[in-house]
C-alpha cells in the first residue's frame, strides 16, 4: 500500500468519524423556541427605542405632506369659523344701547344716585361689570332690563346690601 | 398553538406593506423578505429566521461544542442581522451575509472564552447514531469488543476540534459537517478558495493527529 492510498484511507476515516458530528441536534421544538425569543427582543428592543409621541407625529407629518396640507386646512377653517361666530361686543351697536337702556329703569337710577353721592362704590363696579357680561354674551334680542333688576334674582332673594326699589 | 401564532403573523403581515394574504410568507423569496424586513416587518424577518436558524446554529454548535452559547449566538447573531439589514446591499445572499456576521461573532466569542469547559449531554445525540453503518463499522472495526462507545467518540471528537483554531475549526465545520462547497465558504470567510483548500488540508492533518488513536 503506498502513501498516497494510505492517505485517502487515513481522510475517508476521518470524514466518516467527523460525519458522527451531523448527529449531535438540539433538543426537540428548538426552532421555533429560539425564533419566538428573537422576535420577542426584537420587538422589546423596539419598544425601548421607540420615538417620543411629539416626534412620531412630526416625522410622519414630514413623510405625509398631503396629510400635513389637509391638517393646517382644517385648522385654518376651525379658525375662521370660530372667528365668524363670535361676538365682538364693541362691533355690535345693540349691545351698547342695551347698556344705556338699562339705566333708564328705576333701580338704575338709584344706582346713578349711589355713584353721585360715592356710597355703595363697591357695589357698583360689579354691578357694571354683570351688565357688561351679559352684554358680550347676548343677543341683542334679550331685554336689557331684565338683567339689571337685581342681578337675575327676584326682589325676594335680593342680596342683604341692594335695598328695595321704592315706588 | 405554534399554527396559530404562525397565522396570526401571516395575518399581520398581510396587513401591512407584504403581498396579498393569498401569498403565504413561504412562498415569498429571500429577496422579498428582506425588502419587508428593512421596512420593519417582524414577521417578514421571522420567517427568514426559521429558514436559516437551523444550518446557523448547527455551525455555531460545533464550533462552540456547547448547546447554550450556541443558542445565544444565534440570537445575537439574528438581532444583529436585522438591525444591519438597512445596509444590506443584496451583493451577497441573505444567507451568507447572516452566516458572516454569525461567523465573525463567534470567531470574537471564542477568543474570549479561550477554551472554556463545555458542557455536553449524552442527550444531544440522535438516536439513530446508534444505528448508522459507517459509524458502526468503524468502531467494531477499531474495537471488535465494544469497548469504546459512541458516545466517548463523540466526546474525543469535540475535544479535537476544540484543539485547533477558530478558523481552521469553522473550515471543517462548514465543509466536512454541513457540507458546503469551497466557494461557499470562501465568501462566508471573506476569503478565497485558495485559503479555504489550505485551512481544510491542515485542519484535517490536525484532526487526524489528534485522534489517531479513533482511525484505522
């Protein structure tokens, strides 16, 4: 037997012997326990590095400019609207005379007295103040004299510091 | 139970950027999946895993003889991928990439480890060892009486291999035990054919060396 057959016996040995290592196999459902644990740390990991919300919704805001468009659109409109309905009491000249025409009425002039003559000062700012309230809020259909006696209330429950009107 | 989960991310991944759901995810080539991987899809990536995690952690095993750092490995390994797969270029398949970056893992793990004990269960063999003909005939060729079973080869034969270098070890392991071409292995060592022919030749001079007393 020469060298070289030597050899290729000596290799055809040791390939067989090595080829026991194709035996050696993990254990049973090992495939799909070691995929699931990787999806499981991969969609841990991602939970750990997710974005803040406020960047979230700029990215895809930034990836979504039709989006973005329809977005500011609606908002300008929201706006406008919001503006058009709203009352400016200094743009509506009927809210102002309701003002005037409140005082008019016989409590309201014993309140002018009170001012003339500095007595219940306190009192009469807040008095001023629900008028004018009530003006902003109103339509210019609500009588205006029905806010000012006695603030809503009737004579009954008036306040202990507004003195009766006096016929 | 397996099934189940296996639909639902069927059904997931139909619901997002993946073809139809009359396309199974088996179905689709790597090529596809990796596109689907790179924009997010677990579900994509997961059946690559189950494509590919068994020839990967069968290196990883006989190239640390131990089932646990193996199956670490393996993980790491898979994580990496995926977090690499936006730099994937297609040059290389989907496989082989993987198989490099699990390589390249465990050739710096083994460095650190410096022959570790390893721990190695009688359990990990096949049954059917037992029974196969070459294997048989070797042993009752060496040892007419039985007196070395198959097992202890088993246990001098992950000795041997542990004696020889990280590279010349995953050469054997890739050539001789999971049964790759020369240029296979040459891409997944990023080297050329030449150098896989050598490391092979030397690796086996080693081996034999090693376990003279096991071969005819």
């Amino acid at each position: 037997m020469d060298m070289k057959e030597q050899h290729t016996q000596d290799q055809e040995a040791l390939r067989k012997l090595i080829s026991l290592k194709r035996h050696e196999t993990p254990p049973p459902d090992h495939g799909d326990l070691l995929a699931s644990r990787i999806i499981s740390r991969l969609e841990v990991d991602r939970i750990a590095h997710r974005d803040p919300f406020l960047w979230r919704i700029f990215r895809n805001l930034s990836f979504r400019p039709a989006l973005s468009v329809v977005y500011s659109l609606v908002m300008i409109a929201l706006v406008c609207l919001g503006r058009d309905v709203a009352e400016v009491p200094s743009a509506n000249p009927q809210t102002f005379q309701a003002g005037v025409l409140s005082f008019q009425v016989p409590g309201a002039a014993w309140f002018r007295t009170s001012i003339d003559s500095s007595q219940h000062s306190m009192k009469l700012p807040s008095r001023e103040m629900t008028a004018g309230l009530m003006g902003k809020r109103s339509r210019p259909s609500i009588q205006p004299t029905l806010q000012f006696t006695g603030s809503g209330l009737s004579p009954l429950t008036q306040p202990m510091g507004y003195p009766l009107l006096q016929p | 139970m397996e099934a189940i989960t296996r639909k639902i991310r069927r059904d997931d991944a139909s619901t997002s950027s993946l073809p139809s759901t009359a396309v199974s995810l088996t179905d689709l080539d790597d090529a596809c999946l990796v596109t689907a991987s790179q924009r997010g899809e677990l579900a994509a990536f997961d059946e690559l895993i189950r494509r590919y995690h068994s020839r990967i952690y069968g290196t990883l095993y006989h190239m640390t003889s131990n089932h646990e750092d193996a199956d670490d490995l393996t993980q790491e390994s898979f994580i990496r991928a995926f977090k690499a797969l936006k730099r994937f270029k297609g040059d290389a398949s989907f496989y082989t990439w993987t198989y490099r970056i699990a390589v390249n893992l465990t050739i710096n793990f083994l460095k650190k480890r410096h022959r570790r004990a390893y721990h190695l269960s009688l359990n990990d063999m096949d049954i059917q060892v037992e029974n196969h003909p070459e294997l048989v005939a070797l042993i009752s060729n060496k040892t007419p009486r039985g007196e070395v079973r198959i097992h202890e080869l088993q246990q001098k034969l992950n000795e041997a291999m542990l004696q020889m270098s990280e590279k010349h070890r995953l050469t054997v392991t890739l050539h001789d035990i999971q049964g790759m071409s020369h240029e296979e292995i040459s891409k997944i060592m990023d080297c050329n054919v030449g150098t896989v022919r050598s490391r092979l030749f030397y690796a086996r001079q080693q081996l034999q060396g090693y376990l003279a007393d096991y071969l005819p």
